[in-house]
C-alpha cells in the first residue's frame, strides 16, 4: 500500500510538470491545444526593479522566494500569462517557472535586455546579440508554460528611426530559425510595438509581410489610449481594431492601462473582452504588477518584501472577474487569411523589405584568420553609448580612409556589408588590413600601435563571407569549424549582389585586393 501510494504521488508530481496545455497559432487566434477553446491573453506585465544595480540584469524569474509569493496572487486577479521584459539566461529559473505554472499562468518573454538589443537610432545585428538571444531561448524554450517570445518591444517608435525594423525582423527571423533548429516545440515569436500615429499602419504590416519564416507570429500593440472612464469609440479603441480587422496573425495588447486617472478602474477591460473585440483582438496585458516610480503597479512591495494589494489590483480584479470572453472552437475556425503587401518605403516608413543576413561567427572568424594585419590587444574592447572608445574612434577614422562598404549596414537601402555582423573588433581589423595592404611598407600596420601584424591562417577570402551561421553552437566555433551551407550562402550573395554596382564592385574589389596582395 505504501508503495502503491508512493507511486501515486510520483505520477502525480510529474504530470503536474505538464499541467499548462500548450498554447498554439490558428490562423489569427490562440488556441488551447487540448481542449481545443479560444485562448484569451489577461496578462500582467512583470518586471520588479527591486535590486537594480548598475550593470546587473534585472530578472524576476531568477527570485523563487517572489515568484512563489505573487503567482498565486495573480491567480487571484484572474491572470493566465505573464509578461516579462528582461532576463538573464544564466541563472536558474526553475523555481519560478515551477510556480506560474502551478498559478496556471504562462509566461510571454521579451528577449532583448538592455545589453543586448538593437539600439533604434544606430541599430546593428551582430553575433553577440545574436548569440545573446539564443542563450535566452535555450535557458526558456525547455518551459512548458512559455507561451511565446517577443523579439523586439517598441525599437522602431516613431517617423525617424524605422530603418532600426529590418534588424528586428531580422532577429526576428534568425530566432524562429533557431527555434526550429533545435527539433523542440514550436514556440511562436512575435513583435511589440508602441502606437504611433505616422507609422502604426505601416509597422503592422511590415512585420507580418515577405518570407514567412521572417514574418512575426504574432503582434502586440501597447496600447494606453482609455484614460479613465471613457468608451470604445471615444477612446481610439474603436479606430485601432477595425486597423487590425484583416491581420492575418493574432493581435493583443501587449500593455495597456493609462494611469493618467488614478486609481484606475479598467473600465476598457469590458470592451477587451467583450464582443466589441474578442472577434479581432486576443486580450491584453496589464501594465504591471508592482508599483514602481512611474506609479502603475497593482500591488506595492514593502521594505520588508510583502505584497500590499493597491486599489487597481481590487478594480482590475472585479473587471477581469465579469469578462466572459467568447472564443470559437479551434476546430469550428477555418479561416485563414492572406499576409499583407510589405509597405512602400515613404516619408514616413523607410525600413527596407531587405533583411540583414544571419550573423555567423564562423564567416567572422574565417575572415580574421585571412588578414595580415589585425587591431592588437591596446584596442579597447569597451563599446559603450556614450564618450568615445577606442574602439568606435577608430572605426570612425578608418572609414574615413578606407571603403567601410563590407562592414556596415544600411536598413534603409537594404544594404548589409558581408562582414557587417562581425564583432567591432573583427571589423577594425578588417580595415586596418585594408590600409595596410594599400600602404605596402613595413610599417604600414602600426597605426600607433593598435595595429599587429600576423601571418595569416588561411586564404580564402572569398568564401568566409559564405560561411553559415553555426545553429548548433551558442559559443564562439572553433578554427574551421565554419560549414558552407549553401542556402545561407546564397542569401547572402543574393542579397549583398542585388544591390547597386558600386557596392558590389567595391566588395568585388576589397575581396580582390586582400586576396592578391
Ligand atoms: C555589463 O554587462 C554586459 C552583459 O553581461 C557585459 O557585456 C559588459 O561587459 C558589462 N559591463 C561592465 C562595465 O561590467
Ligand atoms: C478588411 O477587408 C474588408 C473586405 O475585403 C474591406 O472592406 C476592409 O476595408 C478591410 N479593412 C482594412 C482595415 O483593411
Ligand atoms: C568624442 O568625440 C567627439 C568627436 O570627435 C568629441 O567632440 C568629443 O569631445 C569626444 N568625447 C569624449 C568624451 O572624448
Ligand atoms: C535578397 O535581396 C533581394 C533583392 O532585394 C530580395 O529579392 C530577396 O528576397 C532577398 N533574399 C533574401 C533571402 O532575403
């Protein structure tokens, strides 16, 4: 009996591991894929800024003693997914996955932090970030209850930085490859986006137009147009549904709740789920479990680290418990609807249906060991935003002394040198060689003595820029260890080649000199 009653537990504890259905995509729904029910989103965004010190990533799903406090009190809220905005995927996040599951809830995970995302005024896609975000999709797609991925939160937020969407579409893309080269589960990846009036209508296009392997799965819209007691038409709400009326993926508010009226009584959640939208929209995520210095929390964490409800987890609470979203059967829905025309570059909208290539080291690295003259250990590695680094100047002043065409990228053009994802040391020794190689003395590697010279490893150019990215490896490859995959390949001279003579035959050229001379 005893035995009997030990086995029981233990088959009890391990199918509790698998207590969360898994959330799939039909057409431009979510659907429990066991009970076959429309799958409505009531999300809270958490992200506790607790213990913030200067450099550290923030990562509420790395606290098991906070996770196993708040999860069953949004479970009370009604919650069934979580929003979480950063990350750090080398910490253990077991205990806290362990206790939104058992709350029932899943958890939507933006994958950017602010050390590794594309920056919307200079944006650039390399292979540390790339490797960053397939760091976080190891240390999470192993977690029944994630949902889905964001690739991107509001990079691209108005008129003059819309070039920054090609390299969020294109981490977009490389993620969804990445995902499905690892044989698991598919887990959708979608993107967030802010709502501004010149380029919503273009955005939402953009991200869900061309290949589909770089279309988003999904799109978010953060939405804070219902401010206080307001209405469906009054509110904007009205306007930005019938925009997304014909989206052909599953649309949500991936934040919502102005707070210019206090305390809010989220009287929009009625209309979130009630017939005025479920038909377009698949609820939404609140803004956001703690109460922070820009004073939209539900709850307030004491000093001491106990939770105190405020008046709009109480107010949140009633609206969520009166909304009775009605949903279709996944079975019932066959609807299916076309991916819209990418928009037109304009005034307004200049990102490129072009996407930077994939970022593979071992093209990077390839390259590198053909060089004879590379930047030497004096070249400070420190890249940061503000003040100048060594590194960053010096790239500045190459560029003034040498063609840059194969290390920089152009999100606007669609233009994307076929080094242009290498490391900033990677593309500095790129141009040293190049000025090198130009000037032809003995000293021609000096450059103060942040140039080396070495002896190159190998000889052939030509091909490193083929090299595809190792999908296997999130650590850096080893010599060599660079397969030429043929379809990447020709992506890449597809889309490096298709672009203007001048570009090419600068590469034509650059490829030419370092190999000849
Ligand atoms: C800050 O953290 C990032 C990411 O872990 C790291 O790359 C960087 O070197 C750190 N900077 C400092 C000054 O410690
Ligand atoms: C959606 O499709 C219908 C039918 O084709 C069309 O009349 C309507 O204008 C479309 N709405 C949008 C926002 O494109
Ligand atoms: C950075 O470089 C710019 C332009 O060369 C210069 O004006 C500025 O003073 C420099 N800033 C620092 C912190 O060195
Ligand atoms: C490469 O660029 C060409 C020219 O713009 C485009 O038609 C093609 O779809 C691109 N290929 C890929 C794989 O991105």
């Amino acid at each position: 009996m005893k035995i009997s009653a030990t086995l029981l537990l233990l088959a009890c504890a391990s199918s509790s591991t698998f207590a969360l259905n898994e959330i799939v995509i039909k057409g431009s729904k979510f659907f429990d894929s066991v009970t076959k029910d429309q799958f409505f989103i009531k999300g809270v965004a958490y992200q506790p800024r607790g213990e913030i010190s200067d450099n550290n990533t923030m990562d509420p799903l790395a606290d098991p003693a906070a996770c196993a406090r708040d999860a069953p009190m949004m479970a009370k809220l009604g919650t069934n997914v979580l929003r979480v905005y950063e990350v750090d995927p080398k910490n253990n996040h077991d205990a806290c996955m362990k206790s939104f599951e058992d709350a029932g809830i899943y958890l939507l995970l933006d994958i950017a932090t602010p050390h590794f995302s594309i920056n919307r005024k200079s944006p650039e896609y390399g292979v540390s970030l790339y490797n960053a975000y397939k760091n976080t999709v190891d240390a999470f797609s192993k977690y029944n209850n994630l949902i889905a991925f964001i690739a991107g939160n509001e990079v691209t937020n108005d008129k003059t930085n819309t070039p920054a969407s090609a390299f969020v579409k294109a981490a977009l893309r490389d993620i969804k490859t990445y995902i499905k080269s690892k044989n698991g589960r598919s887990i959708p990846v979608g993107y967030a986006s802010n709502d501004d009036e010149y380029i919503r209508d273009a955005i939402k296009d953009y991200f869900n137009c061309g290949d589909p392997d770089s279309q988003a799965d999904f799109f978010g819209v953060n939405l804070y147009e219902w401010c206080g007691v307001s209405t469906f038409e009054k509110s904007g709400f009205k306007d930005r549904t019938q925009e997304f009326e014909n989206y052909s993926k599953p649309v949500f508010l991936s934040e919502y709740g102005c707070n210019l009226v206090t305390p809010r009584g989220f009287s929009e959640v009625s209309a979130l789920y009630g017939p005025e939208m479920t038909g377009v929209w698949s609820g939404g995520v609140v803004y956001e479990w703690t109460q922070e210095n820009n004073r939209y929390g539900l709850v307030q964490i004491t000093p001491s680290g106990e939770v105190e409800v405020l008046p709009d987890y109480t107010n949140l609470q009633n609206e969520i418990n009166k909304a009775k979203p009605k949903g279709v059967k996944m079975d019932a829905y066959t609807e299916s609807r076309a991916a819209p025309d990418c928009p037109a570059i304009t005034g307004n909208w200049k990102a490129s249906i072009n996407l930077p290539p994939t970022p593979s080291d071992g093209a990077c690295e390839c390259m590198v060991q053909n060089l004879e003259c590379v930047a030497s250990d004096k070249v400070s590695m420190i890249t940061g935003e503000k003040g100048n680094s060594t590194i960053g100047s010096q790239l500045d002043t190459m560029c003034g002394l040498v063609s840059c065409g194969d290390i920089v990228s152009d999100g606007e053009k669609g233009l994307y040198g076929g080094f242009s994802f290498c490391s900033p040391r990677d593309k500095l020794s790129w141009l040293y060689n190049l000025k090198a190689r130009e000037l032809k003395t003995s000293t021609s590697c000096g450059f103060n003595g942040l140039g080396q010279e070495v002896a190159p490893k190998r000889f052939d150019i030509q091909t490193c820029a083929k090299i595809a990215p190792n999908l296997g490896e999130v650590t850096e490859s080893g010599p060599g260890n660079g397969n030429a995959l043929a379809s990447s390949a020709s992506r890449m001279i597809t889309n490096i080649s298709g672009h203007g003579n001048a570009f090419v035959a600068s590469l034509v050229c650059v490829l030419a000199a370092t190999f000849f001379m």
